[in-house]
C-alpha cells in the first residue's frame, strides 16, 4: 500500500471521529465500517454529497443507496409510512444487517431512481454508530467499492478500490462480510429485493410470508440461469461455478486457475462449510485470489437450501458476463 492510503486509513478514536464527522457535515465522503461491510458514507440530505458517492463509485445513478441512522426514531422520520412489519423487524432485528425499503418522508431528497421510497438501517457497529451520533446526520451509503467489484470487509480493501477516498475509519474487519438483506415493505407482503447476512428463517418467524424475486424458488434455489443476473461482486479474474471442482473440466480456463471451495473439497482457498461463516470469509478470500494473480477462479457450488441463498446469489452475480 501507498503511504499516501496508509495517511487515509483513520483510526475512530474521538479525533479520528470528529475529523470523520467534519469532514462528512462539509459534504464529503467517508468511509466506515459496519458490521456486514465497509460503507461509503455522505450527508443523505445533501445532493452534493450524495453525487460525490455516485462519482467515486463510478455507480449508475438510477441505483439507489441505503440511508443508515443510529435508531428507530431516527428511521421513521425519513419514511412517510411506518407500518406495523417495520416496527416488529425493527425491534427483533436492530440494530443489525436488515435494510427495510419504505416510502420516503417528502422532506428527504429522492437517492437515485428510488423516487418514492427509501432504504433504511441502523448498522450494528460501534464505529459506525458514533459516527451517525457525531454527525447527527442520516448517512447514505453504499458499499465503499468501485462499481460492481467486491464489496470491502477491511479498510485496506477500501482504499485498493477507491484510491481517492479521503478517509476510511478503520474498524478491522466486518463480522458478517456480506451485505445485509433487503426488505420492501410498501406492498401488502413483505419482498424480498437482496438476500443478505440476515436469513430468511429468522425474517419470515417475525414477519410472515415474505415474497421472493421471480427467479428464486421457495426451497431457497437460486436463479435458475446465472448468466441472466447482472454482473457484480466481482472480482478481476473470471468466476466459473461448478458442480464439483474435483472432476471439473477445466480446459479452456484461462491460467493461473485458482480453486475457491469449502471443507469436503480441494482448493487454492477453502473456506467453512457454514454458510455463515462462509460468508464472512467469502470477499476477502476473492481479494487474496486476485491478489495472487489468477486468471480464472474455479468455484465449488454451495448447497441449494436457502440458508445459502445470500453467498450463491453473490456468487451467480460474481459469475455473471
Ligand atoms: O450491508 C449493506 O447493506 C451495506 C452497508 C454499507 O450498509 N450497504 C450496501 O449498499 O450494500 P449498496 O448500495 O451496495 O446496496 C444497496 C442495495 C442495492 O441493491 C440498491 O439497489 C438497494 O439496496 N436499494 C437502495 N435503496 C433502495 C430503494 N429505495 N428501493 C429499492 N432498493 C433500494
Ligand atoms: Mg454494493
């Protein structure tokens, strides 16, 4: 890493923080951590702020971003409706990695094409927290990568993908490593919009029924045809998913192949065969691939239950063209 990265690389102590929060309420971008990843923060208020965030991105502008606030009382006031869902979920699961999209109170500025609705969570992490406090400020943010690449779960990831971030709070790594789940709740049903860190088991217990996309089926499968879903999380090398890595066929990949597994299975990385801690090993170990220079990298398809749903719908979008 450059010297110039190592200087952005902040630690939250109070004056790492109150320069954070400076920085932030001057309508900047900063970049914390949160439990699931590292987030790209800017004043939510702010369209000047809010465009910087697009522009380090180099993110679509129709994409919307996620507002994140220290609490409860703090999320209802950028919604114009609170329904009940959100009140049950948001006591069960708050702070935590559950991002709720509800209509958007008219005094907040419509983020991206989400003209009549926000997405909203309070992150459960103690940095990111003091900073929302500090600022007093809704944060949008998404996570702090380049456009469609792997979203950072370390400071040192930010930095790599966005070099001129003016500052990353270091928080060490995210405990989750994928990104929360997102839930609309403007319909009749709860939809589910992202599979994430929270699984659908615990959402539906509080919830009810939840709607899935079209191309999920009930038992968790995932998209039936990954080359449809839209390229992102991905990293420099190309993804290839396979069945089983042992008797892949693997002329025609490009080398160096390096093999991404779980316990069971050979590979170059091999992680748990928990999804969850799978998952929170799965950026980094696609960071440590293509830092090692491969070209291609083989991937072991996890189980087809749905308490894998978050790391293969990832994983397909990885994969993606
Ligand atoms: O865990 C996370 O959610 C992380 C951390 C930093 O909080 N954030 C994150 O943000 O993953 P991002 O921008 O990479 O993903 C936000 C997702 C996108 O799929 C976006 O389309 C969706 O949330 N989204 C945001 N606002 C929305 C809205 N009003 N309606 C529907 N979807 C929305
Ligand atoms: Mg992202």
């Amino acid at each position: 890493m450059t010297t110039a990265a190592v200087g952005r690389i902040v630690r939250p102590d109070a004056d790492g923080l109150r320069r954070a929060a400076e920085l932030l309420r001057a309508g900047s971008v900063v970049a914390f951590p949160t439990e699931t990843v590292y987030g790209l923060g800017a004043d939510a208020f702010s369209a000047k702020a809010v465009g910087e965030i697009y522009r380090l991105k180099n993110r679509p502008s129709w994409n919307p971003l996620i507002v994140h606030v220290p609490g409860v009382a703090a999320a209802r006031e950028l919604a114009a409706e609170w329904p009940a869902h959100a009140d049950e979920l948001a006591a069960r699961f708050w702070p935590g990695p559950l991002t709720l999209v509800l209509r958007r109170a008219p005094h907040l500025p419509g983020i991206g094409a989400a003209n009549d609705t926000v997405a909203v969570r309070v992150p459960a992490h103690d940095v990111a927290l003091r900073l929302l406090e500090a600022t007093g400020l809704p944060l949008a943010a998404p996570s702090a990568n380049r456009s469609e690449s792997i979203s950072p779960t370390t400071a040192e990831h930010v930095v790599r993908s966005l070099p001129d971030v003016p500052m990353v709070l270091d928080g060490g790594p995210s405990s989750w490593g994928i990104e929360s789940t997102v839930l609309d709740l403007t319909g009749a049903v709860p939809r589910l919009l992202r599979p994430g860190a929270l699984g659908l088991r615990e959402l539906r217990d509080v919830a009810g029924p939840i709607a899935l996309p079209e191309s999920e089926t009930e038992d968790g499968t995932a998209r039936p045809s990954p080359g449809m879903s839209r390229r992102h999380y991905a990293p420099r090398a190309r993804v290839v998913l396979c069945t089983d890595v042992r008797d892949a066929d693997r002329s025609g990949l490009a080398e160096p192949v390096g093999v991404l597994s779980f316990e069971g299975f050979e590979g170059t990385e091999v992680l748990s065969a928990d999804p969850r801690e799978y998952a929170a090993d799965l950026y980094a170990a696609l960071h440590r691939l293509d830092d090692a220079g491969v070209a291609t990298i083989l991937v072991q398809e996890p189980p087809r239950t749905e308490d894998w749903l978050a790391v293969r719908d990832r994983l397909s979008r990885a994969a993606a063209k």
